[in-house]
C-alpha cells in the first residue's frame, strides 16, 4: 500500500484517485476550472469533500484541517500581515507547543535556507512577491509535514523570480521526506520539479505517470500545448508530432505528406530562433503549431488571418492508445 492512497470527490468540480510514496512530488496540471486548486483544498479540508485521502494509515478526511499534519502554501501566500517573516515563519511550531526561542531558531533556519534571512525583521507589505511567496515556503516547511500542499506558488511572479524560485524549491522538494501536491500551469514545474505528473480534464484524472510519460504521449491537448506538441486523435488512438515536423504553404502540398491540414494562422509568437505559428485549420479540424523560420514566415507572410495548407509525413508521426496512466 502507498504511503498516500486518496480517492475523493468534490460534488460538481473534481473527483479524483491516485496514489504516492514518501518522496513523491506530484505535479497536478489541467485547464482553468479542471479543478486543481478543489483538489488541493479537499485534501487540505478547506472545501467540502468526500471519500478518503489515507495518509500513513489515518484517513485525513475524519480529521480537522489543524490535525492532518499538512504544509500549505498558496499562491497568495495568506501571510499574517501583523507579524514580520520570522514570527510568520515560527507561527506554526509555536502553534504545536514549540518555545518561542527554539520556534524563532527554526524560523531563521528556513528563512536563511530560502535565501531571505536578512527579511526576518519585514512585515509581508514590506516584501516584494518573490520574497513573501519564499517566506510562506518556509512557513509550510518549518513544521517537517508529511504532506505539503501547493497552489501555484509562481503564479504573479515575473519570469526572472519564478525560475530562481523554481530552482529553490526543487532543491527543498528533493531533499523532502514527505509528499508534495504541487498545482501549476506551467511545463517547467510538471517537468523538472515533480517526478510524477496528474493530470485533471473536466474534473477527472486523464493521465497520471512519470513527466516522461506524460510528456511523450499526452492525451489532452492542453498537455500537449504545455510541452510544445501537436496531437491529433482518431478514436482511441493518438498521433503526436513536433511542430518542427509541420511544413506551411501557401498552396496544398502535392508531396509525399499524408497529413494535411487547410487553416488560417491565429497566433505568431517568437520560440527561440524560430517563429511558431498556431494555425487554426477549418472544418472544426484541430488547432496546430508550427515552428518556422523567421525568412520563411517573411517570404510566405505568414502574418494573423493568412490562409495556409500546414502538413506532417507520416514518418514524423508517434502514435499511441488513449489510457489514463
């Protein structure tokens, strides 16, 4: 039996089932409104659920929010405004009989560990987002949980505070001894922080392994936008290519492609050296990205509303069975 074994249901937003090991750091990405952040919470007690999330043998649903042993962090921190870093930090050892001399002592070690030591004196409205968000880190930490909930803490971040954060936080995650829940919307997190990955669709899990697996071979296309691939479905079966792998014309391709598409470009956006297109393909047919040159996207004009034909070989293509990992 695993050391996490949840099965719940939150009427009308979210029912869910997997399991996880002491060590485990499971990334939960989805569409807006898939219901990651209910998941989050049911498990944390903060909205009403039911069925079990079975942690080291007690099931946390039979038990107040304060007695399941959990590290929180969400996206808006819920800082106490009132109290500096420190006294934030050493709030939840003081609530769990810890002196306030030894809950303080801890408190700096977390803050020094994230990297704001020299805070513990400021009071949230003196931190900036990336600072506060590292403040409330340290507090879920501080308490050594078994289980640590978090709600998209880079959201709001800008890029250059997110990714040092990111980094922070793989490091603390790896050397963790619990179980992390980390909601995120981006492809970095699922990829590089967590080693496996849930993925919630219209409130259900669709997919659930390693961020190999799931990067590989995505069954929703929002999974498949995250990690930069093109998947088209037939039945049970889809076919994942790169959009390196799409050639765009102008005219329909008389060549060798099987694939082809007739579309509009929706979106035109810089990636790296290249520019990638989203082409919009008639018919209610499916939404595709294509990465091109920036002398072919001159030369052909491949600017917002151009109609163009957009093709794969077949060679280019995987193609894989649609099953929940």
């Amino acid at each position: 039996m695993s050391d996490l074994d949840a099965s719940l249901e939150v009427p009308g937003r979210v029912s869910a089932d997997f399991a996880a090991d002491r060590g485990d750091v499971i990334a939960v990405i989805g569409p807006n409104g898939a219901g990651k952040s209910s998941l989050v919470k049911a498990v944390a007690g903060l909205v009403p659920a039911t069925g079990r999330v079975t942690l080291d043998g007690r099931n946390l649903m039979e038990l107040p929010t304060r007695e399941r042993g959990l590290g929180v962090v969400f996206q808006d921190q819920l800082l106490f405004p009132h109290l500096d870093a420190r006294d934030n930090v050493a709030y939840g050892p003081r609530a769990r009989g810890v002196t306030r001399a030894d809950a303080r002592r801890r408190a700096d070690q977390w803050l020094s560990a994230l990297g704001v030591g020299d805070l513990a004196h400021r009071r949230p409205g003196q931190l900036s987002g990336g600072q506060a968000q590292r403040v409330a880190i340290a507090r879920a930490l501080v308490t050594d949980p078994t289980l640590l909930l978090l709600d998209e803490p880079m959201s709001g971040l800008d890029v250059g505070v997110a990714t040092s954060l990111r980094i922070e936080l793989a490091r603390h995650l790896s050397e963790f001894g619990g179980i992390a829940l980390l909601v995120t919307h981006d492809a970095l997190d699922a990829l590089t922080v967590a080693n496996r990955v849930l993925v919630l669709d219209e409130g259900k899990v669709a997919q659930f392994g390693t961020p190999h697996e799931v990067s590989q071979r995505p069954v929703t296309d929002h999974v498949a936008r995250l990690v930069g691939l093109n998947v088209i479905r037939a039945g049970d079966e889809l076919r994942a290519f790169e959009p390196t792998a799409v050639t765009v014309n102008l005219t329909e391709p008389t060549g060798s492609a099987r694939h082809r598409w007739a579309g509009r470009v929706a979106a035109v956006t810089p990636h790296g050296a290249a520019l990638r297109l989203v082409v919009r393909t008639a018919d209610n047919g499916p939404e595709l990205i294509a990465d091109v040159t920036p002398e072919a996207a001159t030369e052909l004009e491949l600017t917002l509303g151009r109609s163009v034909w957009v093709s794969v070989k077949e060679t280019s293509v995987r193609a894989y069975t649609n099953r929940t990992q």
